[in-house]
C-alpha cells in the first residue's frame, strides 16, 4: 500500500472541519507514516503540524487533542527529539493543557453558581407554597 501525505500550506489554510479530517486520517495510520518517513523530512512534518497547532488549538479542542498525539507518536523516535524541541512543542502542549484547565475551572465554577440558585429558586418556590 502507498500512502501519499502531503502537508503543505494549502492543509494550513482549509476549514477546521477539513484539518480535523486530515490530521484524523494522519493519526489513523500513524504506523504507516512511521514506515515511510524516509520520505519526508521531519523538520517539514512537525513544523507543519506545529504551525497548524499554535494557530487553530483554540478553535478546535479535538483538533488539538489529534496533533498532540501525534506529537506524542513522533516523540517515540529519537529521529524527531530535535525537531520537537526546536519547535516547542512541549511548551506548547502545556499552554494548551494550562489553558484547557482554565476553562474547565470556569464552567465548574459556573455550573456550582447554577445549582445554587436553582437550590435557591427550589427554596423560595416552597416557601411561597408552604408559607
């Protein structure tokens, strides 16, 4: 089977919607990508791949869950250490991380105001009922 990935800044400017498609079809046969990377240089891999992450990782959290694995994938073999730190990859995996627990804080906190005046509203409606 041949596999032909092109990654080029044509990828770059497409939909989120059609990024997540590739990036998926990239993380689904990962494997096979691993075999041909003779192919291609890893500098033009991750740096594509990066330079997709820094720009679209807000707009889309499946899309960035899908790049950061395959950087995960990428950090296995020692062929791509260089290329992953020369782009701070891990520095931007924990902005994404620091910025995704941010968010999660927020709709907790948010959800705990909810309760309390749905507890509240519950408390006033049965006063009023029984009173």
């Amino acid at each position: 089977m041949v596999l032909y990935i092109t990654v080029t800044s044509n990828v770059l400017m497409k939909t989120i919607f059609t990024k997540h498609v590739q990036y998926f079809f990239i993380f689904a046969k990962l494997n096979y990508i691993v075999k041909f990377l003779s192919f291609f240089s890893p500098e033009t891999v991750v740096g594509a791949l990066a330079r997709v992450l820094r720009e679209d990782w807000k707009k889309s959290t499946e899309l960035a869950t899908n790049i950061v694995y395959i950087f995960f994938c990428f950090s296995s073999f020692t062929q791509f250490h260089g290329v992953i730190v020369h782009f701070k990859i891990g520095a931007l995996c924990m902005n994404i991380v620091e910025h995704e627990l941010k968010k999660y804080d927020m709709w907790n906190e948010e959800l705990q105001k909810k309760k309390k005046a749905d507890i509240l509203c519950i408390k006033s409606e049965l006063a009023i009922a029984f009173g």
